[in-house]
C-alpha cells in the first residue's frame, strides 16, 4: 500500500536561518508530489508541484524553493527563513481518486 | 480559471445539532471530494462522488453530487465533539486531464459539547 511520510512534525526556527522539509513517498512510482501552506487553520495555499525528478513548478514566488532528488522524494528549502514564512506545510501525493496528505509540519519561525 | 466557493466559512455549533456545508464551481466537472482535516492533521479523504445526482452517506456523513455538476454539498447529522476540524472540498475530471486540484478556503466546524 501507498504511504506518505513527512518530518519533522515541528519545528521552530530562528529568523534568518535554512529550513529543509523532506517528503517521501512510498509503494508508488512516479508520483504528483504537492507542498502546501496552510496560515491559521485555513485555506491549503498550493506552493510547489512535481510531475518527476528534477522538475519542479512553482505556484507562488517567495522565499522558499523545493527540490525533487528522487522520484519518491519532494524536499522544501529555504537558504534564509522569514517570520512570515511560519504555518504548517503539508505534502501530498496524487494517486487514484484526488490526494493523499502527509501529516504536516509544523513552523515556527522565531 | 476555475473557481471553488465553499461555505459558510466557520460553524459554531452544540453537540447534538445537524451541519450542512456547500461549495459550486464555476466549471462543471464529473468529480467532487470532500476532506476533513483534524487538529494538526493533514486532511483525509471523507466522500468521493461521481455522478451528477449521487447522494453518498459514510456513517453520520451524506455528500450529494448537484444535477448540475457545479456545485456538492456535505451534511453531518448528530454533531459530536470529534466532529472538529476544517472541511474541505475539491472537485476534478476522474479519469481525464490531470490538473492540479483546486480546493475550496474550507468550513471550519466548532462542536460546544
């Protein structure tokens, strides 16, 4: 069976500092790999998709990047974090019917 | 592009009482999901519907796909406390174009016991 996994589940960070989130996926091959942020409990704010290794589509411009080393794993960076950029960033995996969410990561930049 | 409107926005309500939330899309499409997303969760997959006039119940839950294939509805019977969370809908063309889902901004239930 298909499984999603993301870490760390927390994370507070000092402004100025890099950020590495890592997904991975498992029992799958080639999958549609999704970040999201999600502010204050609300809406899922699309930031990154890729179709494949090394290709990497951004949705909105800022100061994070994601990278895609392998073809089951999505990576989000940052070189220099913002107080804004704290929130809790979910990975996703589209297979079957709609997408399959990680469990989150939750950031907190100091 | 497609557009997703989803309400109300929140819900405060007493354990026990019925919830009905809703969403339409401006374009038509053979596809609508609901997710719920707990407390510091990620969101999980509640209902999937694909067919114009579907209605889909799982436990307390019953979705309905609309005649016109714009718009779902979700309603929760008997309300519980675990019932907390943000609700989500998205819809999509099962089995043709695979674009990214646009989800809707979510309903954010609050259960008083």
């Amino acid at each position: 069976s298909q499984t999603i996994h993301q870490w760390p589940a927390t994370l507070v960070q000092p402004v100025g500092s890099p950020l590495s989130l890592e997904c991975t996926v498992e029992g799958t091959s080639n999958p549609n790999l999704y970040w999201y942020r999600q502010a204050a409990g609300r809406g899922l704010q699309l930031l990154f998709y890729s179709v494949g290794i090394g290709q990497i589509s951004s949705e909105v411009p800022q100061n994070l990047s994601a990278s895609r080393p392998q073809d089951r794993q999505f990576i989000l960076s940052s070189k220099k974090l913002l107080l804004s950029d704290s929130g809790f960033y979910l990975c996703a995996w589209r297979g079957g019917v709609g997408y399959t969410f990680g469990s989150g990561t939750r950031l907190t930049v100091v | 592009g497609q557009q997703l409107n989803q309400s109300p926005q929140s819900m405060f309500i007493q354990e026990g009482e019925d919830v009905s939330m809703n969403c339409t899309s401006s374009s038509i499409f053979n596809t609508w999901l609901w997710y719920k997303q707990d407390p510091g969760e990620g969101p999980v997959l509640l209902i999937a519907l694909y067919k114009a006039g579907e209605l889909t119940s799982n436990g307390r839950l019953t979705a309905q796909f609309g005649i016109t294939r714009k718009d779902s509805f979700l309603n929760i019977s008997a309300s519980i406390p675990s019932d907390v969370g943000i609700y989500f809908c998205t819809c999509m063309n099962y089995g043709g174009s695979q674009g990214n889902l646009i989800f809707g901004k979510g309903t954010k239930l609050s259960v008083k016991p």
